[in-house]
C-alpha cells in the first residue's frame, strides 16, 4: 500500500516545492516495514541531480497510507558545495590584503619561545635556584625605578642585543622556509639552470643574518629576475656582476706638443703647388751704381 501511494506523496512533494519543480516519479526505497520512500525528480536548474523524496508509512493494522516527511537529497549526480575547509587551510601566499590581521596558533610549528622575559634557569641549567633568587634580591636593591631593566638578567641582556621576541623560528619553520625559497629561486630553476654563474660569486648579493646565511642570500639587482628576493646562492641569472662586463670605450691618445722643434708654415702657397699664378720677377737693381 505504500509503494502504491505514489500520488499522495507527489501531492506531498508538489505542496513543499515551488510550482513545477516536481519531475517524474524516479524510484522508490522500502525503508522498513511499512515504511516507504518515494523519490520524484526535480526540475529546478538549481538544484541539478536532486531528487524530492517523500516518505510515507502505514500504521499496523491500519488502512491508510500517511505521510512522514518530504526532503529534497542530493543524487548520485548531484550538484554539491565543495566540502567546508577552516580558512586556515584554505589561506594561500598573497590572500592577505591591507588590513587584514593573520593570527598565529599558539602551538604553531614554525615557531618557538624566544627571550621571553622570564628568567626561569632551563632545568639542565647548572645555575641553581637559590642562586637565581639570590640574584633576583640584589637586583630588587639595585633597582630603584620601576621599568628600569633588571641588572644583568637575560631580558635586559636580549633587549640591549635587539633579541627579546616572545617567539622565534623553529628549526621546522627555518627549514619550510628555506625550502620554499629554494623552489622559487634555487639551482633547480631553468633560469639558474641557465646561468654563467652563481650568485655566491655576485656583487649583488646581500648576505643574510643567521644561520640561512650559509645558504641564502638578498638580490639586490634592479634589472634582475629577483631583485629584493631570497636567492639561494646556488641560484644565478645573466645579470650576475661579473658575467659580461661591459668593455670600456676605446680612450684617444693624448695630444703631443713639441716645443723644441720650429714648424713652417708659409704665408703664401709654393709656387708649384698649382692654382696660383706665380708673379713675374721684379727688375733687379744695379747695386754696381751708387
Ligand atoms: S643578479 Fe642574478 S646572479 Fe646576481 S645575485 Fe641577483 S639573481 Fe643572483
């Protein structure tokens, strides 16, 4: 009776759907006894693949078929959301925006405490307790106004070196990074693959602090493909300083003046030089008549 029950429950489905959203009849499920679902194919374009399913149930004994409830599910080939991801996880490298604040978990695995402040001898310290509290007193005398950084403890000590972050790098974190820095600008690149040299050898590079210097490095040429990134120092490109340096132009030589020599330079042209006519010999004169 309740397979049979088709129309009931197309009425069911027609009344919770909007006006012609309700296709044909597609299948039907027994979901125990005397307990049935129907399912009728949906037409809204929204909601490609889902199906309304009206189920419906006949009590013991009894002689009509009545309705349970009328859902719309998802079918196997149903148009569904992607799954939920935390946006933790779905925070990628340039999502940030001006603004924008990026919480750090307090177990991150990048990082670990740095100088916190806290003067807590580690527990293999051979410094012993009574003598930390010893040296807590006479600073307590020492000191007279307060925020006045504590004579020789590791705080000052760390703050006077620019030291005293509450958390630094892990081990992890300096090794993600530098993994990520060798995959953007590392030897395996086509454009270091490429390259006369390295930039360990370039006068472009800036060392790095810490202990990524010994593989990292800043480029800092303008007309470089990385110029204001971290390259390894496997890492090269044409640019490198000492690649093709350009050749100087050719000096001329300088000028030589002779002063000990005397230059003639006649007033007129040589008589057989050419275009002017020579003029005709004076008469001479008798010197014999005085
Ligand atoms: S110019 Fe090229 S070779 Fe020189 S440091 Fe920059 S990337 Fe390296």
């Amino acid at each position: 009776m309740c397979a049979e029950a088709v129309d009931l429950a197309r009425a069911a489905a027609k009344e919770a759907a909007a006006p012609g959203v309700v296709g044909e009849h597609v299948a039907v499920v027994s979901e125990g006894d005397r307990v049935v679902t129907h399912y009728f194919e949906c037409k809204d374009p929204a909601y490609r693949g889902w199906r309304w399913a009206v189920t419906v149930a006949r009590a013991s004994r009894a002689k009509n078929v009545t309705l349970d409830e009328t859902v719309l599910l998802p079918g196997d080939d149903a148009l569904l959301a992607p799954e939920w991801v935390p946006w933790s996880e779905r925070l990628r490298p340039g999502d940030m925006g001006p603004g924008d604040l990026l919480p750090t978990e307090a177990d991150d695995l990048r990082l670990e405490p740095g100088y916190t402040g806290d003067d807590e001898p580690p527990p293999n310290s051979p410094v012993s307790g009574e003598l930390a509290e010893l040296v807590e007193s006479e600073d307590a005398e020492l000191t007279t106004r307060p925020g006045t950084p504590r004579r020789g403890s590791i705080a000052s000590v760390a703050d006077e070196l620019g030291m005293r972050r509450a958390r630094v790098l892990s081990r992890y974190g300096l090794y993600a990074a530098a993994d990520r820095w060798d995959e953007g600008f590392g030897a395996k690149t086509p454009m270091a693959q490429a390259a006369p040299a390295t930039c360990v050898s370039c006068a472009f590079l800036v060392p790095l602090a810490g202990s990524l210097k010994q593989a990292f490095g800043v480029c800092a040429n303008e007309f470089g493909p990385a110029d204001g990134h971290v390259v390894s120092l496997s890492y090269g490109c044409g640019g490198h300083s000492e690649a093709a340096v350009m050749p100087k132009p050719p000096k001329p030589a300088p000028h030589a003046l002779d002063t000990m020599q005397v230059d003639e330079y006649p007033l007129r042209p040589a008589r057989d030089s050419g275009s002017v006519p020579a003029e005709p010999d004076a008469p001479s004169e008798d010197l014999g008549h005085s």
